[in-house]
C-alpha cells in the first residue's frame, strides 16, 4: 500500500469554549487514527486570528502530521467542512 506523509493544519472555533475545541481536535485525531498512522501532533492552544472568520477573533489550532493512503487528505477535508466548529482546515503533502 502506498503511503504519504501529510500536515494537518486545523482551527477550530472557541465560541462554545476552549473543552468544546479540544474535544473537536479528538474526534479528528481519531479520524486520522483510523485511516493512517500520527506522527505528531502540535496543540497551539488558543490564539488570535489574523482576521476574524465567521466574527470569531480567536481560534483554537492543532497541526497533525500523519501517514495514510493517497485518498484520506480529500475525505479528510470533506469532514472538516461540514463539521461545526471547524472554521479552517487544509492538508498539505509533506
């Protein structure tokens, strides 16, 4: 089986409180899990946004980087987008 090394870059609101983002970063983690193997994961904790998405002036960020096959970043990313509380999220092949 092929396998890529990818990064995970993802914000996630703080608007319901910063437990409410930890536990979105979990599911996610889980996610990952899942499909592929983690190598790291880098909790920023939360900080400032450069400009506010959706009102929101903060964001929670967590980067995860990660191996898996060549089609879980796409399905990855789908997930992101329609869960609430996520306000980005992109993957990038290493």
């Amino acid at each position: 089986m092929i396998t890529n090394k990818y990064e995970a870059a993802m914000v996630y609101s703080v608007a319901g409180g910063e437990e409410a983002a930890q536990a979105l970063a979990e599911k996610f983690k889980a996610l990952v899990e899942e499909h592929g193997t983690i190598e790291n994961v880098d909790d920023w904790g939360k900080r400032r946004l450069a400009y506010p998405i959706n009102d929101e002036p903060d964001g929670y960020y967590v980067f995860t980087v990660f191996t898996s096959g060549p089609d879980f970043p796409a399905e990855f990313e789908r997930v992101a987008k329609i869960t609430d509380g996520v306000l980005r999220a992109m993957v990038v092949k290493k």
